[in-house]
C-alpha cells in the first residue's frame, strides 16, 4: 500500500512539475513573439496574415510549440496551425477568456479551444507607442504533456519495484527467521 501511494505521489508530482515547465515556455515563446518587431509592424499591413502566420509558424516549429495564435484587438486570428482558423474570430470559441489580456494583462492556464485541451499562456501584443492591438496565445497540448509522462514511467516506477522487492525479501526473511523461533 505505501509502495502505490508512493507510486502515486511521484506520478502526480511529476505531471505537476511538466505543467509548470510547459506553463513556462509557453510564456516565454509568447513574451518573444509579442517583442518581435515583424510581427507588430505587420498588424498595419494591408494583409497581416500573409505576414504573421508565416512567421508564427517557423517559431511555432522551432520551439515545439502546439500553436501560436495571433490575433488582432477583435480576435480576429492571423496566424493559427490549421489555415482554415486564420481570418476566424477567437472571440466565440469556448475557453478562450481574452478580455483580461486585451486590458494588458497576461494568462497562464489550462484551457480548452480549437485544438484540444492544453496549457496555454496568453500575453497581449503591443504597438511602437504601448497600446494593446492583439494577443499572442502560444501552448502545448494536454496530449503531448501524457506522452511525456508516460515517458517518464520507468524512473518513477523503478524506486518503486526496488522498494517493494526489497520489502518482500525483508519480510520472508524475517517469517522464515520467526517462523524457525517458533
């Protein structure tokens, strides 16, 4: 029973550790493309999309991100992973709180949109003069962060079978030992 428990502790411990790490590069994949400069300067473009989703996605590709999303103060997405998305409003998709970050506040949650559940963060993007024209949403998805964990199953279980084995052999060696006294 402790040896499960044990088990157990170790496998939430360990999912809560990825979330935090996946919350943090998901913030700072946002921070550094809501900063990059070809991004803002493309939202008085003619056709921001032609620019941003480009870019968005050679980031989105290097980092390992699940998506990044850009979209104007309407929620008008300009970059998005599935191209049918791009020129759609954010705005109506359920768990997709954006008034918070329109008002210049930044998000890190585990939300559901478009593509599934995922640990997203959320910072608004910023003109030449500081006004908030848009956000940038960047995450990875609940799916990939199971895979992970899955791939982390050996090192947390190994302690444990070695506890239990070593507990098992302690035991028949004391019932033999008690066993040979009575």
């Amino acid at each position: 029973v402790v040896v499960i428990c044990g088990f157990i502790v170790s496998v939430l411990r360990a999912r809560h550790n990825l979330d935090q790490q996946a919350a943090q590069k998901s913030l700072a994949i946002a921070h550094t493309v809501a900063a990059t400069p070809a991004i803002t300067d493309a939202f008085s473009a003619a056709h921001p999309a032609r620019v941003i989703d480009p870019l968005a996605e050679r980031i989105r590709r290097s980092t390992g991100a699940a998506f990044i999303v850009i979209a104007n103060r309407r929620g008008i997405r300009y970059s998005h992973p599935d191209p049918k998305e791009i020129g759609k409003s954010l705005l109506h998709d359920p768990g997709e709180p954006v008034t918070a970050v329109l008002a210049g506040q930044t998000q890190v949650a585990v939300q559901t949109g478009s593509l599934g559940r995922s640990m997203r963060a959320k910072v608004p993007l910023r003109d030449a003069r500081g006004r908030v024209v848009g956000l940038v949403s960047v995450g990875v998805l609940e799916t990939t962060l199971g895979d992970e964990i899955v791939d982390e199953l050996p090192s947390i279980m190994f302690p444990s079978l070695l506890v239990l084995a070593l507990g098992t052999i302690g035991v028949l060696l004391i019932a033999r030992r008690v066993g040979r006294q009575t």
